[in-house]
C-alpha cells in the first residue's frame, strides 16, 4: 500500500557530532538520547544510508531497558515515513539480540533495529544505545555503519508520520500510515531454532536425573528466554532462573555476567550447595558465563571446549567447519583448529568482523573473550546458546563441568588468560597511553623484560579473506618468544571517557602445572605490561577497575 504523502512530516533538525557508531552502536547516556531530535537524527540516518527497503520488513526491539518503550514508538513512526511496508515488534518492545538476528532470518527481513547498551547498566541516569543489523541478521558492516555516520554530520530533516501510539503489549497487527505494524512473541522463533540445534530430550532426562542450574537473567532481557527453555521446556526445577522480570534499570544490577557483576554467582559454585552448573546472561542476552562446580570457565576455554565438542549436539553433528575468535581471545581455540585441521580465523574486535565469514561457510562457530560465543545459526552472539551447548555437551559426556574442563587442558595444555580494565579514563590520556605505545613498537622487538624476550609488536591489521576490506590499528599486541602475548586496546563499549582493556595470556603445557593461581601463574607478564605501557603515569591508577 502506498503511504498517503499528506501523513508524512518533515521534520527540520541539525546534526549533532557525536553520532560515529562504535563496535555495537551508538550508546550514549539515556538523557542525551532523550534530547529532541537526537535519536531521530540517528534513525534517520540508518534509513539515509540504505536503498531498496520500500514495502520491506523492518524488525524492532529492544532489551527493555529505561527508554525502550519510547524509542520504539518513534522508530515506528519514522520507518513508516519512509517506506518500511511491515514493522515485525517483540511483544512489550522486548527481543534478545540473538532474538533479534533469529527473527530477521526467520522473516527475511530487510534489517532490523536493535536497541540496547549490552551489558551496560539501564535507568534514567545510565546508558541506552541502537544499532542496525542488516539482512543476514548481523550488525551493520563498517561500511554501512561509517555511511550512517557521514549521514548524521549532514541531516537537515527526518520523516515521521503523526499516529498514535502501538499497543506493545497485545500480539496482533495494527496499521501506521501504510505499513503493518505486528507484535509477536519475542521467544516463539528463537525457541524453536535452540529446539533444533539442542537435544532437549536428553538435556530434560539430564534434569530428572537430578541435575541442577542456577541461571541468573540478571533482571535483563534473556528472564522469559530462559524460563521457557530451561523450566517449561527441559524441565529445570521451578526457581532455577532467577531475576527473570526484565526491568528497565535491570534491578539496579549491572547487567555484565563478569566474576565482579556476577560473584553471588561464583560464591555459589564455590560452595558446599553448588548447582551443577551456574549461568549468566546479560542486559541485552546475547553474553554468557559458564561456571560447574568448583571450576569457572573462561570465555576463551569456553570458545574452545566448545569447539572441540560441537559435533556430539545434534545441529552440529557433522563437525566445525572452522572457528573464529577476536585478536584478544586466547590462542586456546586455535589448538582444537589444528587438531581438527579445519580453519582458524583471527578478527578484530566486534561480532560484525565474524558476519563474512560465516555467510561464506568459512567458518561454524566463533568467540570473544568478552563472555560472547555463538555459531552459524544467527548472525550475533548468543548467551543462551552458550549455555544450552554446555548442557548438552555434559548430558552427552556424562561428566561434570571440572571433570570436562580437566580433561581438555590435559589434552590441549591450559592457556592462563586476564583481562584487566581500566573504566572512565580521560579519554586524552588513554589516547596519549596508546599513542606512546604506537610510536614504541619498532623499538620493542628484541627487547627483555627479566626472562621475558619480546619477539615482535605490531599494531594489528586485518584483511578480511572474503570482501578484502582492510581495519587497521585494531589493538596493539606485544608477542613474546615463550609464546606469551599481552595486547593493549581501547573498547568502543563504553560511554564515559574510555576504557582500556590490557589482556594477558601464558601458554602451559605442562599438567602438573595446571593448578596456578591465575593472577600469580601471569605476574611477571602483568609486571611487564605496566612497565611497557607506563599505564599508571599516563591513568594515575595503579590498578585496573576489573579484573576477569
């Protein structure tokens, strides 16, 4: 149906500076996106930046955090003004990132319109953020995202059309202008798309068996997911998800499945009362933190253990075409690459850099150290996917969370990983900090710290195998002849000042020697990364915020 032009309102408006999407989006403070014309701006500017979308399907939603629920009316209102012939909406604005991704595929959409901060915190006072994901159900490439951006710094006027509000809450279709607006269920798609990847039937036998979760929704996105699948469907025991009313300040958490965030978490598993297995999910679903009994599993391990055991699920089951993981994660994942002898790809940060090479079947499952994980099934990490792989990998092996994660550092050696942060640095001084550091590599190759030698450094580049793109500077990486590496970059997550992120990392073969402390097994590596840096004369800390 053509929309009537006398509906449409132009609107006039002036840029605002601060629109250059970073590595999820644009996230800003909830009040600076409340200004007038601020996040319509942006909207525009998605739409600005696309062709050929007139009559198509458009998927919205968000993570039901502080703002959601206005920002989808004014979304609705824009992609009706400028063409969008279906607006496909979670019921009560609410999808999961990895929801969001799945209904696009499902549906054929042209794109979507994600609206969260992740796994920042949510309220009037916090953080709220928009992204585009398009047909394939990833985020926005960098050439999408930078046409947006050129398209903010020049936007005179966007479209809108006068109509009331959409009943968010009542499933069913409505029409705005000339185009049909649809509530769906937000689980309905993505449930069945785990169904077919997961043996529920034996994960179920597994719970009746007497198996017990903790899963901690962390008052975000991923609560109704996780009580449909993981109560309803496979039968956990009534209050093994818990926090699971999304609420738009996430309860007062903050909403990042981290050991600092989520410690009660850890504090449990370390308990004489552990579930057998304690999870987390966060703001917007689409993390994970896996932790047994008595054993926590690093996202890097995480990537790896389920990469080697992939193929005993049933939607996996003729093997791992290839694995991808960002430059920061831990080698850990390679190892079960050569073993495999399948492809192993390096990225920079970002789950967008994995889209390419998932599309082109380079590769089955990928990784970040972050706490993301997920495979070819969607187009963005996915938390619950995390944890139900790990369910169905110990109701396939029949062995504990420790007892798995034992037998694969005896098989393929233990990789001891950090990460420290530093939140809210002037952002001047993080830029010297890298600054200073970009100007150090030539000099560095060669040089020793103690017993540590620096083999090479380098400002990592990418060159992307399939459409030959080239990102630069995407995180400097000291790499030392013993194998250690340490690697220095600023995160584009964030929205205040900047954070640097410092990631250590040690290589041990030896099983005898699996039992370190982590902090003390990387000291001299986490010595030496101060020392290279000089982090405290350019930050004035003098230790990181977090420590993962």
């Amino acid at each position: 149906m053509t929309l009537s032009l006398q509906n449409v309102l132009t609107i006039a408006t002036k840029p605002f500076p601060d629109q250059r999407p970073g590595t999820s989006g644009l996230r800003k403070k909830t009040k600076t996106f409340q200004q007038p014309h601020y996040l319509a701006n942006f909207v525009q500017s998605i739409f600005s930046s696309l062709e050929g979308f007139g009559g198509k399907t458009l998927v919205v939603g968000g993570d039901g955090r502080f703002f959601n629920r206005e920002a989808i009316q004014i979304v609705i209102r824009m992609a009706a003004a400028n063409g969008f012939g279906e607006i496909l909406i979670g019921r009560g604005g609410i999808l999961s990132t990895p929801a969001a991704s799945a209904l696009i595929r499902a549906e054929q959409a042209f794109g979507g319109i994600v609206l969260s901060a992740s796994h920042n915190p949510g309220g009037p006072d916090e953080d709220f953020g928009i992204k585009y994901n398009i047909s394939n159900g990833g985020p926005a490439p960098e050439n999408i995202t930078e046409a947006i951006f050129a398209h903010s710094r020049t936007i005179e006027s966007y479209q809108t059309i006068e109509a009331p509000d959409v009943d968010l809450d009542t499933l069913g279709e409505t029409r705005v202008g000339g185009a049909i607006v649809r509530i769906v269920d937000p689980v309905a798609v993505y449930k069945a798309l785990m169904e077919s990847l997961f043996d529920f039937p034996a994960i179920a036998q597994m719970f009746r068996d007497g198996f017990t979760l903790k899963f901690d929704a962390m008052s975000a996105v991923t609560g109704p997911y996780a009580k449909a699948i993981f109560e309803d469907a496979l039968g956990a025991a009534p209050g093994s998800v818990v926090n699971a009313e999304p609420l738009p300040d996430f309860g007062g958490h903050h909403p990042d499945p981290n050991l600092v965030h989520a410690k009660h978490l850890y504090d449990l598993a370390m308990s004489g009362d552990s579930p057998d297995l304690c999870a987390a999910s966060d703001g917007d679903g689409d993390r994970n933190l896996i932790i047994g009994r008595g054993q926590f599993v690093t996202p890097s391990d995480s990537l790896a253990i389920i990469a080697a055991n992939a193929h005993l699920t049933p939607g996996y089951k003729t093997g791992v075409a290839g694995v991808a993981r960002s430059m920061p994660t831990s080698g850990a994942a390679d190892r079960v690459a050569a073993k495999l002898k399948i492809g192993m790809y390096e990225t920079p940060t970002g789950w967008k850099f994995f889209g390419n090479l998932l599309d082109a079947g380079k590769v089955t499952i990928c990784g970040e150290e972050s706490a993301g994980s997920g495979s070819n099934h969607v187009r963005e990490k996915d938390g619950l996917w995390a944890v139900l792989m790990w369910l169905n990998i110990l109701a396939a092996r029949k062995q504990s969370v420790k007892e798995i994660v034992r037998a694969h550092w005896a098989e393929y050696g233990r990789n001891y990983y950090s990460r420290h942060d530093y939140e809210e640095v002037a952002s001047e001084a993080a830029n010297a900090l890298i600054a200073d550091l970009r100007a150090k590599l030539p000099a560095l190759a060669g040089t020793s710290f103690g017993a540590l030698k620096i083999e090479a450094a380098d400002d990592f580049a990418y060159s992307d195998p399939i459409d030959g793109s080239v990102s630069k500077q995407q995180g400097i990486r000291i790499l030392f002849a013993d194998g250690s590496r340490i690697v220095y970059r600023l995160s584009g997550t964030g929205t205040s000042g900047a954070t640097l992120r410092v990631y250590i990392e040690r290589y041990e073969p030896d099983p005898a020697r699996h039992d370190l402390e982590t902090q003390a097994a990387l000291a001299d590596l986490i010595a030496c990364a101060e020392k290279i840096a000089d982090i405290q004369g350019h930050t004035g800390r003098d230790k990181p915020s977090v420590i993962t």
